[in-house]
C-alpha cells in the first residue's frame, strides 16, 4: 500500500519483505565493515548525539565539534571514500523517489534502544526539489512529523521494511524519532534499529 499523509510525504507500510529486509541487512554489514560506526556530534558543545551514524556514496553526513554539520566524501577515521551505495538500495530510490538522477547520499543511523532524534529539518542539502527517501530495518521506532517546530506534529510508528519518501513540501518537515520500541524483530544481530535516508546533495 502506498499511503498519502499529505505534502509530497508518502508512507509505504512493508514496502520490503522479509527477504529484502535479510538482504539489505546484509548489504548494511558490509558497508559498516568498510566504513566504521561513528558517534557524531553537535557543533560547538561537541555533545554527542545518542544515534551511531556512517554513509554510502559519493557523499556522506557528519557531525563534529568544530566542523559542524557537512557533507564529506570519505570517513573521517579511514580517510577512504565512503563505500559504494548497495544496488538493492539504489533500486527502491529508482523504483520511489520519481527523480531522474541517482541519489548522492545515503547516511546510515543505528539507533539502539534508549536512541533518539529530536525535531529537526533536513537542509544542509542545495537542492530540495529531490525527495529524501527514508528505508527502516530492525526495532520500530516511534516518529514524529509537523509542517513547523511549533506545530501539532503527528507520530506514526514506523517498522522494519517500512518505506518513507519526503517529497515537495514535506521535505523540509521538523521530524524526529521519540523512542525505539522494544523489539521482536530479530533482524539484527545485536538488536536496534537502522535507518537509511538516500538524498540528493547537489543540484544536478
Ligand atoms: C521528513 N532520520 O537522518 S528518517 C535524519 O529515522 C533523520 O533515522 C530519522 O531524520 C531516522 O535526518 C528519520 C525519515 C525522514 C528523513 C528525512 C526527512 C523524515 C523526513 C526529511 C524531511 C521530512
Ligand atoms: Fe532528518
């Protein structure tokens, strides 16, 4: 099912089957083998976020003290290029995003289950006519969405193999991610969950 919750934001419930949810796992593994977890962390206080985060593709996001939020093209630690992004990912942004370039980004967020993300927008990107594209695998996760900070906002529950894309205006939402629901998903080795966001950077 393909579910219109307004602005551009199209919510696919189990857009990935078990199977598909197995393979991307897998594909994850590798991708964090090559490119180590990191712990970002806010500008200036240097406090950390609670989220581990690494990326695939051409660019990834990062966090530090003294950088701040930015796009690099390699890992910080290894000084390699970020690993390629998995086909099977590019094949739900190609089937989805309804955008006729490939994605730039695709960052990597493990929460585990005391893990949040705070209302923020998205918008250290230059171009905000792609969509974001957004694949959760392992624990639900309590989420959070609104057109402004100070707005109403509604929360769905997203679970493993659930699809987001954050379309026209809903691209630049606040949103966030309350709490991880403990979890019988048994997707991930060590428990979690994993969200993936493919994103345009650059303007093509
Ligand atoms: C709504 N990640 O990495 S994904 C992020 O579950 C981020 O890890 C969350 O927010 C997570 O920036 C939420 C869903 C999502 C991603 C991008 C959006 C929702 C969005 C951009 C605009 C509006
Ligand atoms: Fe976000």
């Amino acid at each position: 099912g393909r579910i219109c919750l307004g602005s551009g934001l199209i919510y696919m419930p189990a857009y990935l089957d078990a199977a598909a949810q197995t393979a991307l796992a897998a594909d994850i593994a590798q991708v964090v083998a090559e490119a180590p977890w990191l712990q970002p962390r806010m500008p200036h206080s240097g406090h950390p976020l609670s989220v581990k985060m690494t990326n695939c593709g051409a660019l990834g996001w990062m966090s530090d003290r003294d950088g701040g939020y930015r796009y690099e093209a390699g890992h910080p630690d290894t000084g390699r290029p970020w690993p390629p992004v998995p086909p099977r990912v590019l094949n739900v942004w190609r089937a989805l995003a309804d955008y006729p370039h490939p994605p730039e980004a695709c960052l990597i967020n493990f929460y585990d289950c005391k893990a949040r993300m705070g209302l923020h927008q998205d918008r250290d990107e230059q171009d905000f006519s792609a969509p974001v594209v957004s694949i959760s695998l392992g624990e639900s996760c309590v989420f959070r969405y609104g057109v402004r900070r100070a707005d109403a906002t509604n929360r769905i529950e997203l679970r493993s193999g659930d699809v987001l894309v954050l379309g026209g205006a809903s691209r630049l939402f606040f949103h966030g991610v309350d709490k991880i629901l403990g979890g019988e998903s048994g997707l991930l080795p060590g428990g979690g969950r994993i969200n993936l966001t493919l994103r345009r950077v650059t303007r093509p």
